[in-house]
C-alpha cells in the first residue's frame, strides 16, 4: 500500500506540472486574437499567483481538517475544472475568471502534498517527484506546439490538459484509504489530528522565517519569469515564429527535468545546502549565456541551463524544512513558503512584462541576475555560512 501511494504521488506531480507552462507557450497566439498587450500575460500569472498565496496560507488548518488525501483531491479537481474553462474561454475577462480556481487549486496541493513528501520521504524522492512535475511541465508546451503546428487553436490544448486531470482527480479520490494508513509513515512525524495550526505572527517570529520566505519568492520569480517570458524572448528578441517558440520554450523545462533526475542521485553526496549553491551558481551561467548577442541557439542553451539550475534549489529547500524548523511546524512553513513563492510569482514575472512593454524584452536576463542576487544573499543568511 505504501508502494502504491508513492506511485500515485509521483503521477500527480506529473499531472501537476502539466498546465504550468501552458500560459506562457499559448500566449503569443492569445494575445493578438484578443487584441490585448504582450504584457497581460502578467495580470493572469497574478491572478493564479494571489489564489495560490491564499489557499498555501490557509493550508496548515485544511490539511489538519481533512488530511492532505482529501486536500489533494479537492485541490487537483479545482484545477482541473479551471483549465476546462480556460478551454471554452473567448475572451480575455473569461481568462481572469477562470485563473481564480486555478490559483486556490494550486495553492493547498502544492504545500500539502510537499509537506508530506518532506516529512515521510528521503531527498531524493523529493528531488525526483519534482522531475515527474518537470515531465509534465515540459509536455505540456509540447502538447501546445503541436496543437498549434496541427492548425487547431490554442483552446484545445488547454482541453487536452483538462482531461488529463480530471483521470488525476479520479484517480486520488479511488486513493484517499491509502493516505490514511499509516504504514511506511515517518514515526517521528506528528499526526495531521494532533497538530495545532500556526498564525502568522508565529511563524514570523521563528528565526530564519524571513530569510526562507525571501529566498522562495525570489527562486519562483527566477523560475516563473524565465517560463513565462521564455516563448515571448525568443519571438520578439530573437526572430522565432510563433510555433517554433513555443516548442522551444519546453526546453527550459526540460533542463529542469534532467537536472532534477540527476539531481536525486546527487543527494546521496551533497547535502541540501550544498545542492542548492550548486544550482544558483548555474543559473548565473544560463542568465550570462543569454547576454551573448547571438541566434536563437545560444538563447536556448541559456534557457537550459536555468532550467538545469533550478533543478535542486526548490525541491532541496523544501526537504530542508523540516529540519530547519520542526517536522511539527513543517506544513505551517511550507504554507508560508508556498505563500512567498507565489507572491513572488504574482509580481515578478508582470513586473517585467511591464519593462518589456515600456523598455525591451532584451533585459530578461539581467532582470533574472539580480533577482538571483538576492536569493543567495538570503539563503547564506539563513544558513549562516553553514556546508
């Protein structure tokens, strides 16, 4: 059973990574048929961003409630019915409607389910789920590419999408009994019943708190900046159609994907700290490959390399958590985590499109630097120097 509910785990990572990178390779075909600016790409990111920030912070007291079997299926089932509706959506306003349950979706699985991975799960796996989330990140640009070259419109990749995860959805509810058993549980870990929510103050007070909430909003303004903008940066700076685009701009998923696959065997040598230096230190290399004023090749080794880059730092400061601050604090945590991961989601990644709009799209890379920047400031504070 315990065999089982790892399987079914890693599906839903696959299936959760799906739609992430849909908006981003879909939008240069969106926005000329709505007659709206390349930039308003941003308010829909926002959008989803806000919804995740509420339902990660409310996450701690859903998952105490009703265990992270139910959340997860719940939370899956929202996102499943809001790709549906972006699918059937014609006009910009219906594509703000339908990033509302999209983002309270995203939000509780994400931060429930890593939770539980964190707490009953050794790194690697940690590391390897978050691979079968970069399969799915990466197949959904595919997918949308291909819906594209095929001559359909972008609505039916989003429909594709939704049915996949409606089967996730069915799927985790048929699983609910096995969430609650408790074989293969981490016997140190604190039981979901017996648990006390945390309010926000509390969390703010613990020391290191701010620091990891700084070092997440900067790591998904990093990732989600790069994905969003990726399609855009090669049509606009670099010349690439449309379609060509969109294909290219799973790449940067795909190096997430293949670095978190090695990754998992990495931490079997390196710690988490360790890993995750590693991996800043390759995302300055992508972000400076793209300053070379080339062709699109040199534009998409950067992009790889990010990807690449990102690999171990999220998964790996997730699986730190716990032992940062407590398995009995970890879900109120990585709520907050979650929280600041996605405001910075909701502001990076429009920030810049702003700048795009009102500047040139060429400042992505140096935009992305200095966000880095910050992020390994605070990691180091956080650790304080530590290997």
């Amino acid at each position: 059973m315990t065999h089982l509910l790892l399987i079914i785990i890693y599906i839903a990572f696959i299936s959760l990574g799906l739609p992430d990178a849909l908006l981003g390779s879909a939008w240069p075909s969106i926005y000329p048929e709505f007659s709206v600016p390349v930039s308003y790409a941003g308010i829909i990111s926002m959008i989803i961003a806000l919804g995740t920030v509420i339902s990660s912070l409310q996450s701690d007291r859903l998952t105490i409630r009703f265990g992270t079997g139910k959340v997860t299926a719940v939370s899956v089932g929202m996102t499943a019915l809001a790709l549906f509706g972006f699918s059937v959506s014609h006009s910009f306003p219906a594509l703000c409607l339908w990033a509302i349950p999209y983002g309270l979706g995203a939000g509780s699985v994400d931060a429930s389910l890593n939770n539980y991975v964190a707490l009953h799960y050794k790194s690697r796996h940690m590391s390897w789920l978050h691979c079968m989330w970069g399969i799915g990140a990466s197949i959904g640009p595919y997918i949308m590419g291909f819906v594209l070259t095929a001559g359909m419109r972008w609505n039916s990749g989003y429909r594709i999408i939704s049915i996949l995860q409606i089967a996730l959805t069915a799927a985790l509810v048929l699983s609910l009994p096995f969430w609650k058993s408790p074989e293969g549980k981490d016997k140190t870990a604190p039981s979901e019943a017996s648990r006390k929510a945390m309010r926000f103050s509390e969390i703010l007070s613990l020391s290191g708190a701010k620091a990891i909430m700084v070092s997440f909003f900067c790591y998904c303004a990093i990732e989600q900046t790069a994905g969003l903008w990726a399609a855009s940066y090669l049509t606009l700076q670099r010349g690439l159609s449309a379609e060509k685009a969109a294909s290219f701009a799973s790449m940067f998923y795909l190096g997430i994907t293949i670095g978190r696959a090695f990754s998992g065997f990495l931490t079997m040598r390196w710690n988490d700290r360790q890993m995750i230096r590693i991996g800043q230190g390759i995302i300055a290399l992508g972000c400076l490959v793209l300053l070379i004023p080339f062709a699109g090749g040199f534009a998409l080794a950067g992009f790889i390399l990010i990807g690449l880059g990102c690999a171990p730092v999220y998964p790996c400061m997730l699986h730190s958590t716990p032992e940062q601050f407590g398995a009995e604090r970890s879900q109120a945590i990585i709520g907050v985590e979650m929280a600041s991961a996605y405001v910075g989601t909701c502001l990076m990644p429009p920030l810049f499109g702003a700048i795009a709009s009102s500047v040139s799209i060429s400042l992505l890379p140096l935009y992305l630097l200095i966000i880095l920047l910050l992020m390994t400031v605070m990691f180091e504070k956080l650790n304080g120097g530590q290997r």
